[in-house]
C-alpha cells in the first residue's frame, strides 16, 4: 500500500491548529497523515488565570471550532458573548454621530465571542491528540526546507527531519517559512504599538464591545465573562512605551481617560503587554508544495479585530482545497491545486487589509477631519441596509457561508 500523504503545518498558532484538526477529523481523515510543528511549547489553559491575548471570534470562526467538534467546549469552559458593538469618536459614545451595531438588529443571539487564545489552543491540541493520523512535534524549530519533485523536506535545528506531500506555513508574521522560501512580501510600520490588558470597572459592560476612534488610535473594550473588559489599546509607539512604564495608578488614570466613562471607573488592571503594529501582506501566498495560511500571509491592524478571524477563513478554505485534490486523485503539493487556495482568499484578505488601513488612517488625521469622520459614521448608523452589510460582514457570515458549504459534516458524508 503507498504511504498516505503527509499534510506538514508549519506552527501551532490557533491558525495551524484548526487547519490541521479541519484535516484530521474531515472528510479525508483516513487518507491523510497531518503533522504540526512549533518552536515553542503551547499555552495550558487553566480556569484560574486569565490569558490577556483574546480574539473577538466571528460566528464564521464558530462555526468552524464547531466543524472539528471543539466550540462547545470552548463555550462550557469560558467564551463571552457580545451582543452589541458601540463605534464613536470624541467623548460622547451616544452622540447621533455614533455606530450602534445590535445583534438583534439582525436577528441574532449575538455579534460574535470573546475567547483567550490558550483555551483555543488548548481545546484544538486535546482535539488532534485524540486523533491517530495527527501529531504534534512541540520545541522542532526549522532550519532549512528543500522542496523537491515528489515531496517537501525540513531540516531541524536539532538535526532531526521531517517530510511531508505539502509544508503549510502558519508561523505567524515573522514566518520562518515565508523567509526561508524568499517569497516577496509587502507593508508598513504603523508606529503604533497595541496595549493590551484585562480592567475591572464600576459599571457593567452592558455585554457591548466598546471601539473608541482616539486621535492616536483606537481603543476597544471587550466584554469578558468575569465582567471585566478586556482592553486593546493602539496608540503612538513613544506613548506606549511610557505607559507600560508607568505605576498602575498613572496607567488606569490616563486610560480611564481614554474609555471616556462608558464602563465607569477602572478599579483594577492586570499585567499590560505591548504589541507592535505592522501591515504585512505575502505578495504569493503559494509556492510548489508550499503555501502561507494566518498572519504568516496577511498581518492586519487589530481595530476590526479581524486577524485571527481570516486565518480561520485560509484555515478552512486550504482544508476544503486538498480533500477536494485528494479525492479527484491529484497530488496536494501540485501549485495548481494551491493555487485554488490562493485564489479564493487573497483577494478578500486583500480589501479587508485596505479597509483596516483606510480607518486607521482617517481616524489619524488632524482635527479638521473630524466633521467627516463625524459625517461617515453618522451616514452609515443612518443608512440601515449598509450597517446590515456591515454586521453581516463582520460576523462572517457572507464570507462564512462559502465555506459552510465545505464545513457541514452532513454535505461532507452526503
Ligand atoms: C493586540 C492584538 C489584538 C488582536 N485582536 C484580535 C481579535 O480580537 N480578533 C481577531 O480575529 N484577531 C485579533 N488579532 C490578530 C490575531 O492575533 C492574529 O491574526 C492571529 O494570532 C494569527 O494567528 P496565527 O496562528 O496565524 O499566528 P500566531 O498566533 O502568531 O502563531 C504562530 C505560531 O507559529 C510558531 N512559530 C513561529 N516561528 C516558528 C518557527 N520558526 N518554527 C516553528 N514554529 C514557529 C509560534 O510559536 C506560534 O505558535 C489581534 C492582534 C493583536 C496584535
């Protein structure tokens, strides 16, 4: 019998995780054998401490931790629902000029949930292990990767190898894979760097994520399920700075400032950690046996909270890709099958990037774009069916119901 063919995930980021269990418990599971690297060792949630990276996850995200059978223990163990999304700029978050996205303006039980990035991994780890043609190679850094005609190798920092039909590279923005391909990038600094923590506050946040337009750059305030917020902070690279250097008390001072009131006084914060900002797009997503999937092929400012969102969209359109390959009996590192790949997500990642940069560009300039800025939110708050696009749009519904074609176990044994 020929050896089934090898599926090699380059990082064990929430990205490389779901697209290897979206391979390993899918409709080629018994055909295939998926392996994931990563250099370093993954996060172990515990219910005790509170992960300050978290994702606002799209319903299009959902429905893809649902696919490989781990959203419910997502949401047993602790995933914070928001149902309403509240966009201004200046100090007033009810001026007419501001955006009030309600998921029951649409329908919905909510707009999307509010998840830390160890319990992602943690769930999507416990999910591969338990299955037989999946493992995990933990502390394997890559040295070197040669792709050859039949199959692609990669050499380890300690020696050892791997081999594997098709290398997908999802090792984050600084991807060693991209680098060591020399497949062309593009983008640019944002000479922002992102704050992130959790706050405890005097008033409820309302289950509402909060996104306030700060000439600097914006602040969101994420509903979390302890009733605290989670705090994402973009603002100039010097101030950033200065404030992870400051005492608790100067740091709660200046961004209680920032929240203008809307979830009360901030009565206590945990660790900050400081994120740089960059826009970074892979010019080829794809190479012969290789391709790019997550932030190692698009790397978008954090305001939309859209990020982790499109790599879970390139999750689920490479795995649909190399079963539909598989079964038409093709080879899966062939580049015209990844091209398929290619085709069908850079585009959208593309104008998602664009629009991310537009906003953050508009809400930088001077004072005298206020009035427009003023004018563009209150037009869209007014125009009911483009804030319906909108939430459609930022649920992940348009884009996810391509996919939930491919992702309904029910389509896949039909
Ligand atoms: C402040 C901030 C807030 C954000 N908030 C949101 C949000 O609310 N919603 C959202 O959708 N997105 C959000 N994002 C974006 C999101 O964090 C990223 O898009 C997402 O983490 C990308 O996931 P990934 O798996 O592609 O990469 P990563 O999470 O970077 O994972 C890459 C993995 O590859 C491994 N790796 C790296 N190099 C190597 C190597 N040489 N060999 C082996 N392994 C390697 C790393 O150890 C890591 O485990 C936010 C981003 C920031 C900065």
């Amino acid at each position: 019998m020929p050896r089934a063919p090898t599926v090699l995930v380059a990082g064990a980021g929430v990205v490389g995780l779901a697209t290897a269990a979206l391979l390993a418990t899918g409709r080629c599971a018994d055909r295939l054998r998926v392996q994931v690297l990563d250099a370093r060792p993954l996060p172990r949630w515990r219910a005790a401490e509170l992960d300050p990276r978290v994702y606002a996850l799209s319903r299009a995200s959902q429905q893809l931790l649902d696919e490989v059978g781990v959203w419910q223990r997502v949401a047993q163990l602790r995933a914070a629902p928001y149902r309403r999304m509240r966009v201004f700029q200046g100090s007033d978050a009810y001026a007419p000029s501001a955006l009030d996205f309600d998921s029951a303006d649409i329908g919905e039980p909510d707009l999307g949930h509010i998840v830390e990035d160890a319990l992602l991994r943690t769930v999507l780890a416990d999910a591969l292990g338990a299955t037989p043609q999946a493992q995990l190679a933990i502390g394997a850094q890559i040295e070197s990767i040669e792709v050859r005609a039949s199959e692609v190798a990669v050499a380890l920092k300690d020696g050892g190898s791997m081999h594997a039909s098709v290398l997908l590279a999802a090792d984050g923005t600084d991807s060693t894979v991209r680098r060591l391909l020399e497949l062309p990038t593009a983008g640019h600094l944002y000479r922002q760097t992102a704050l992130v923590t959790h706050v405890k506050s005097s008033k409820s946040h309302e289950e509402t994520a909060w996104q306030r337009f700060l000439p600097g750059g914006p602040l969101a305030l994420l509903p979390l399920a302890d009733g605290g917020s989670s705090v994402v902070w973009s603002l100039p690279t010097a101030d950033a700075e200065r404030l992870l250097a400051a005492s608790e008390g100067e740091f709660l001072a200046e961004l209680a400032a920032a929240t203008a009131g809307v979830i009360g006084d901030l009565t206590a914060c945990s660790k900050c950690v400081g994120f740089p900002l960059q826009a970074l797009h892979a010019l080829r997503y794809t190479a012969p046996r290789v391709a790019l999937l997550g932030d190692a092929a698009h790397t978008v400012h954090p305001l939309a909270g859209q990020g982790m969102n499109l790599g879970l969209l390139d999750a689920a359109s490479i795995a649909a890709v190399l079963e539909d390959a598989l079964l038409a009996g093709e080879d899966i590192g062939d580049l015209k099958v990844l091209r398929r790949y290619e085709r069908e997500r850079k585009g959208d990642n593309l104008a998602m990037m664009a629009v991310f940069d537009g906003i953050n560009r508009l809400f930088g300039l001077p004072g005298w774009a206020s009035p427009l800025r003023a004018f563009g939110l209150g037009a869209v708050e007014a125009t009911h069916p483009v804030k319906r696009i909108l939430m459609q749009k930022a649920l992940g519904i348009a884009a996810g119901r391509k996919h939930q074609v491919r992702w309904s176990r029910a389509d896949r044994q039909a």
